[in-house]
C-alpha cells in the first residue's frame, strides 16, 4: 500500500545540498467553488476531530483512518462513499494496552501499526495484539511533562520510524529517528537551517508557561524519502534515508515573503511584551505543509498572514481578526507553477488533502465530521 502523510509538528528535517532558485512567477487568479460533505457513519459515531499526529491515508487517498477517543477505535472512513467503512478497537490496558490517551498513529511499512500515549509506544496489529513496544522517553530526561525530552513519531522507512525529539525543557526540537531492530534513537541536528534558534518565545507566570517554537513539516515523498520544511518558511529539502543526503529548494514568492524576517527570542514574565512578540511574529508569513494530489500529480501548499486587533485580553495567545490565505501550486519535482490569494477561505486549514481535483479541508460541523471541498480551475 502507499503511504500518502502529511503533519504539523513541532520539529524539522533539514540539510545541506544543492539549492534550486527559482524565478518570480507572479500571481494568477484562480477560480475556486466550494462545497461541503458530511460524513455517515450509519448507527455508529464518527470521531468529530481530525489531527494530523493521529490520522493517515492509504489506496490513494480513498481511505482515511483515523483514532476515535470516544470508544478507543481506529475507524476506517471511505471518502469515495463519504461513509464510515470499518472500526478496529484496542484496549486501553495491558496486556495489549496502548495506553489512555493516544497522540499519534503511524503507519508502518511492514503494515501494522504504531499507538503511542505521551510516555509508551506499542507495534499493534489490526486485531488489537500488541506485537512490541518501546520507550518514547529518551534516557537521563525528565518524565514530567515540563522538562521532558520525547520522541514524536511521523512517519516509518523500512526498519526506522522518522520523527521529532522534543525537549520541552529547552523548547526546541530535532530530526530524529527510531531504529525497531537496534532499539535505540539517533538524531540528525538540522534545525539550524531555518534559524528555528530565531523563533523561541515563553512566558512565564508562576509554575505555568506559555510557550511558541517554530513548527516543523515531515511528509512522504515519493517512494522512500522524505521531504521537509518549516513554518517559518517557502524553502523545503527532500532528504534521503539510504544516503542521509538532502537537496533543498527555494522560492522567490510574489505574494508574501519568502520567510520570517524578524528575530523573536524571548523568555518573560511580563505577558504584554509576549503577547506583542507573538502578535509580530505571526503576522510575518507562515507556511503549511504539502498536499500532494496523486491523480494530478502535483503538490498544494498553503501559505498565510494574520491579521490582530490593537487590544488583546489577558491570558491565552492572542487571537487574530482576520487571516489572508494564499496558495502554492507546485510539480511533483517542487518547482513552483503558480502562486494565488484565496480569498473564499478566511481561517488557516490545517487538516487538508487532495482527492477528485479539489482540496479537502476538515470542518466539524455541529460535532459531525465533515470537508469544506475547494476545487480549482487550473
């Protein structure tokens, strides 16, 4: 089966190679019409919630799975027929325990699965049996979830399982991986290449913090690599696993810039200086991550600029007023074709894919599941 993945995390793959330039394309206008589907789960409950750690696609985007919190199930939704297929339930205890709370599902190469909680990782089988399991925790750390250093799984090539290492204690984050047959992590330090040391806001008030590190984007890309960005960023690398090599690309955009300009290193107490840091930060360009829509074969990426009011309530991040939502048109080599506003959407779509030539973007609608379908005329 193949693998189609796409995340917002907290961590990057980066690396050095060659750099591809493009020129500006300039804008196009591009017509878009909307519509929404809900789907029909029958007498069953479909979880109303998507998030990207824990839902995956396979069959060319027909089927999604996702992880149902209400009754502990991993549901297989068909998108063809908008209707829930199947459940596969697990159990929440040992033996074959994934733990309470589930924050990430992964597919494995070997087609089974990957459940982990905040502190255990099991290989599960689609009837529920626990086949395996490891420690998410790396040795000599904190279990508490303030100083912790964790592994947050994304995605599996062959015998490792591509992730992130978080340290909360530094609020910063790296490539990493898993390797199941030596049963040990190693990491691959490439943060640096999208200044990530740039963007590291924390506000402290008492024993709670408040915290802001640059987001990361880890996603398949062809058969067996992976291919890597920023938030804070256009540029992208499409990193191998075999050579541990990585090619970059970059972008000269017409709509925005191309990234963040500011520098935004803070740790404080006084939460209106944090909040005006935050503010500066996101109304600089912010960029999602890739859709890949196989039946065209070429990517989507969103990219956006936040607009705030000049007063901001106390507690809580600032909320913005207005959003301006752009979108990237890319080859299946990342050479950027066309570049758009899109207007029709007023709020970042952070759960999106492509299936039927339109992007699918989640929307719970009154707790159903449902997709505000945007199609483009190209």
């Amino acid at each position: 089966m193949k693998l189609l993945i796409f995340f917002f995390l907290f961590g990057l793959l980066a690396g050095c190679g060659s750099n591809d330039n493009l020129e500006k394309t300039g804008e196009i206008r591009l017509d878009f019409n909307l519509d929404t589907v809900m789907i029909n789960g029958g007498e069953q409950l479909v979880f109303p919630y998507l998030v990207a750690s824990r839902s995956f696609f396979i069959e060319d985007n027909r089927f999604l799975f996702n992880f149902n919190d209400f009754d502990h199930t991993v549901e297989k939704i068909d998108l063809e027929k908008l209707e829930l297929a199947a459940k596969y339930p697990f159990e929440k205890e040992d033996p074959n325990g994934t733990g309470e709370y589930v924050d990430y599902l992964v597919s494995l190469d070997s087609g089974k699965l990957l459940i982990q909680t905040s502190n255990q990782a099991g290989f599960f089988n689609w009837e529920g049996n626990k086949l395996g399991e490891f420690n998410p925790l790396l040795k000599g750390t904190s279990v508490t979830h303030i100083d912790r250093k964790a592994f947050q799984p994304v995605r599996s090539v062959g015998e490792q399982v591509y992730g992130l290492i978080v340290d909360n204690a530094a609020n910063t984050s790296e490539l990493g991986y898993y390797n199941l047959g030596r049963d040990e992590f190693s990491y691959i330090p490439l943060a640096k290449e999208f200044r990530h040391g740039d963007f590291n806001l924390e506000h402290r008030e008492g024993n709670s913090r408040r915290r802001y590190a640059a987001g990361f984007i880890m996603q398949a890309y062809g058969e067996n690599k992976l291919v890597v960005g920023s938030t804070v960023s256009s540029s992208l690398f499409i990193f191998d696993p075999e050579t541990r090599k990585s090619t970059k690309k970059e972008f000269n955009l017409s709509l925005t810039a191309n990234e963040k300009k500011g520098v935004y290193r803070l740790a404080t107490e006084d939460e209106a200086a944090f909040q005006r840091a935050y503010v500066a930060l996101y109304e600089e360009v912010s960029f999602g991550p890739l859709i890949w829509d196989v039946e065209n074969e070429r990517y989507f990426r969103f990219f956006y600029e936040y607009s705030y009011p000049d007063e901001h309530p106390p507690g809580g991040f600032p909320k913005p007023d207005s959003t301006a939502v752009y979108l990237m048109v890319l080859d299946k080599e990342l050479n950027l074709l066309h570049e758009t506003a899109v207007p029709q959407l007023d709020h970042v779509p952070h759960f999106s894919f492509a299936k039927d030539d339109k992007i699918w973007i989640f929307v719970n609608m009154e707790d159903e599941l449902g997709f505000l379908r945007l199609q483009i005329d190209l």
